[in-house]
C-alpha cells in the first residue's frame, strides 16, 4: 500500500487508465472475431462493412496507445488477408 500522497494518486491514475485500456482491447477484440464469425460463415454481404469497422477500431485502439504500430499494422493485414481469401473462395 501506497503511503504518499503522490503515491497514492499514481495508484488511482493506474487504475483507470489500466480498466480504459482493458475496455479498447475488449472492443477491438470483438470487431475482429465478428469479422472471423462473418468469415467463418461466409456472409460475404456483410463482411466489407465488419472489416471496415474493426480496421477503425484497431486503428483508434493505437491512436490511443494501447497497441503498438506494428501489432495494429499486423492485425489489419491478417484480417483483410483472411477477408479476401473466403471471397475467393466460392468462386472457384
């Protein structure tokens, strides 16, 4: 336990930012498995718009500092990746 002041506000300012970050992972998290559940069932009717909704969440998920550049570069590409392989899929 905290015995300063300073100490002990540190610890609220933790806490917050700690239950914050933990929000914005959570969401961008279930954008993504939306897009794999489209993907999974293929509704391609619905998968342009998932996918342009999760790239928005995971790329607002880094403006705020929770991710890395790099993991929200990664995570983009992977999943239009993924989008792009199931639309190819019926088709062959």
């Amino acid at each position: 336990m905290p015995n300063h002041l300073s100490a002990k506000k540190r610890v609220r300012q933790n806490d917050k930012r700690r239950e914050r970050n933990k929000a914005n992972l959570t969401l961008m998290k279930t954008q993504i498995k939306k897009v794999q559940t489209a993907i999974d069932e293929k509704k391609h009717d619905d998968i342009d718009e998932l996918l342009k909704l999760a790239q928005a969440t995971i790329a607002r998920t880094k403006r705020k500092g929770v991710i890395h550049k790099n993991t929200m570069a990664r995570r983009i590409s992977r999943l239009t990746k993924a989008v792009n392989k199931s639309k190819l899929a019926p088709q062959k």
